[in-house]
C-alpha cells in the first residue's frame, strides 16, 4: 500500500466534504432568507434546489482536482463510488443541515471521509506494475 497516496486521499477527501458541508449549509441558509409572499410559497424551492446541485457537482471535481493537485493519478474509482456516495449520504443528512446551524453527524462525516481515502488510497496502476514484475519507484 502507497501510504503517501493513502495520506493525499486522506487530505483530499475531508477537504471536499468540509467544502460540500458548507456548500450545503450555506446555500440552505440562503434558501431559507427567501422572503415568501404567503406562507405556502415556496419561494426557497430553487434557492434549495441550486444547492443540492452544487453540492453534489462539488464532489466529484474537488476529488479529481485535488489528487491532480497532489500528483496522483488513476483516481477514477474514488470519484465513481466516493460521489454516488456523498449523494446518498447528502440525501439522508439534508434535513440535518437544513436547520438553522445544523450538522451532518460527525461520525458519518469520518466514515465518508475514511470510505473517500480507501478508495483513493487504491491505485490499479500499481497492481499492473506488480504483475509485469517491475517495481515502482
């Protein structure tokens, strides 16, 4: 195992989820602010809905621009698994957010984190030059 890798997908991935919880935060914030014209308008629906798209587009280029950033290349499967799963785990936590000062919980955020870095820490060029018999450097 690559530890300098693991490290780099370590980093990676608590930045883009600190970055896509605020993302999050702050755009239902925002949503929120909408002054409605009546009570039933849903005035905040584009604000809400803008900011679920952004997060979720957040994901997966703060993952593959921040391991480019790094030097690391071959990333595609943390990007493929590591964004259908912010998806998911957004999705459930979103009510959770969108309270005024609300929270993902902490330890669903280190277990997508720690989720994010194993499957950044995996290389398949790696496994490759150990087949072919070279070593890598």
């Amino acid at each position: 195992m690559d530890y300098a890798r693991a490290l780099k997908a370590v980093v990676i991935t608590a930045v883009a989820t600190a970055a896509g919880h605020l993302t999050m935060s702050a755009g239902f914030a925002w949503a929120r602010a909408q002054e409605p014209d009546h009570p039933d308008d849903w005035s905040g629906l584009p604000g809400f809905s803008a900011t679920v798209l952004a997060t979720w587009t957040l994901m997966p280029l703060a993952l593959w621009i921040g391991m480019r950033v790094l030097g690391e290349r071959r990333t595609w499967l943390q990007i493929l698994l590591g964004t259908p799963l912010w998806i998911g785990v957004s999705s459930v936590y979103i009510d959770d957010v969108d309270r005024p000062g609300g929270l993902m919980s902490v330890p669903v955020l280190v277990a997508f984190v720690l989720a994010g870095a194993l499957l950044g820490a995996y290389d398949p060029g790696s496994a490759r030059d150990d087949e072919a018999g070279t070593e890598r450097a």
